[in-house]
C-alpha cells in the first residue's frame, strides 16, 4: 500500500443517473478524509448519501471526476479493475446486509476470502487459518461462532446479521470500511453496542471508517462529520 495521507480525496465530481432534466444528479468540488479516521456523513433519505459511497467504492463510475481511494484512483479504471480493488482493499457494510441466504454464518464471513487473495494471505495460509479468523471476529461483534457458526444466515435476527455483515466486512483487514446505514434497524441500545464494536474493530485494524446515517446522535462518535449537503450540490432527490 502507497503511504498516504487521505484514505479518500474526491474532486471536481459530476455524475447523473441518465440524461433526462428529471432524471437525479449531483456535483461534487472536494471531499477528503484522512487515514485511520472515523468519518460520519449525515442526510436525509434521498439527498445522494448511498449513490456517494457506491461512487467511492467503485460501483457506480461518475460521469467525470477525480476519485482517488488509498491513493489510487477509480476513475482510471476499468470496471474489472474496480471490483478487483474493492474486493482487496474495502469492507462494505450494506444498509440491507446482502448476506447469502442459504450459506451458513462462517460461509458467509469467508466469502471476501474466496474473492481476495490479497485479504486471504492476511489471514493466513491454510483453511483452519481462514475459519478461526472468521470465528473470531463473530465472537468479538457479539455472534457466538459456536452456537451460530453453521446456522443458515436467513434464520439470524436483524441483529445477528448486521453483525455478521459487519465480521465479513472485517475479515482479511481491508484498510477501508464504508458502513451505508448499518444501524437503521437497531434499538438504542443495540446500536450503541454495535457501534462500540464496530470502532474496537477498526482501532484494532487500524482501519478507515466511513458511514453514512440520518442519525444526528451518533455523530460525537466520529473523528470527523460532514453533512451531505455541504459535499454535494445536487438537484431531485429520487436516489439515496
């Protein structure tokens, strides 16, 4: 990895979902959040939060712009180059989890392994390696491996499976998590001990956190917080 500063420096972005004057879009002059930060982006639904990370994290290419993450930059890619990127070097949280219904726990924690060689050779060289890291990331964000490790992912709570979501996110040690409101559907006190979780992990890691959230109370957690429109000027609000 490249010794930099930002984790993520975006600049002169524009990027629109079609060609249509009602069609949503949005511009962008810069963003940058330095590595091993703790960064929070607060909007409300439909104000571009989500089309933003999927911009930063290589699924969504604008129509132009500078996106540089761990000092590389998107933008240059081709498509096959992105996925390859995002496979070695980001842990994505999703807003709806995107687990694999019919893999168990510990399938689905893996599967960035099977997809990255890169984050495979961080945990190790062999099988057995690959599943205690695994197992040891359920147990530490709150999922015993041993009572829920072999159980189908479609039969966990909203809980347990944001957590699992989370380990997967985790696992190999990518130097960049984006989160897309991963506690929308937590109680209080569930997303106050998935948060403190989450923050051990990426200390431990020394990892790059960036979520995106409507939560306005969560923001003293954070190293850094911006709003979403004070980062991008956009028009329609049809996209979240």
């Amino acid at each position: 990895m490249k010794n930099i500063r930002s984790a993520i420096q975006l600049s002169d972005l524009c990027f629109s979902w079609g060609n249509s004057a009602n069609d949503f879009n949005f511009k962008l002059n810069n963003f940058v959040l330095p590595v091993n930060t703790s960064g929070i982006i607060l909007g409300s639904s439909g104000s571009g939060k989500s089309t933003l990370l999927g911009i930063i994290s290589g699924i969504i290419k604008p129509n132009v712009g500078v996106i540089k993450v761990l000092g590389e930059d998107l933008f240059k890619m081709t498509g096959s180059q992105r996925d390859r990127f995002r496979a070695d070097n980001i842990g994505i949280i999703f807003q709806q989890f995107n687990l694999i219904p019919y893999l168990s726990t510990l399938e689905n924690v893996l599967l960035p392994l099977r997809l990255s060689l890169k984050r495979r050779i961080s945990c190790g060289s062999s099988k057995e390696q690959y599943i205690y890291e695994a197992k040891k990331l359920l147990d530490a964000l709150g999922v015993s491996s041993k009572k829920f490790g072999n159980q189908l992912a479609s039969t966990l709570s909203v809980g347990q499976q944001q957590r699992v979501a989370a380990a997967r996110a985790f696992i190999g040690s990518p130097p960049l998590i984006i989160a897309d409101e991963p506690t929308s559907s937590l109680d209080e006190i569930s997303e106050t001990d998935f948060l403190k979780q989450l923050f051990k992990q990426t200390s431990t890691n020394k990892t790059t956190l960036l979520l995106v959230s409507h939560n306005k109370k969560i923001i003293p957690k954070f190293n850094k917080s911006f709003e979403i429109t004070d980062i991008i000027q956009s028009t329609l609000s049809q996209k979240t």
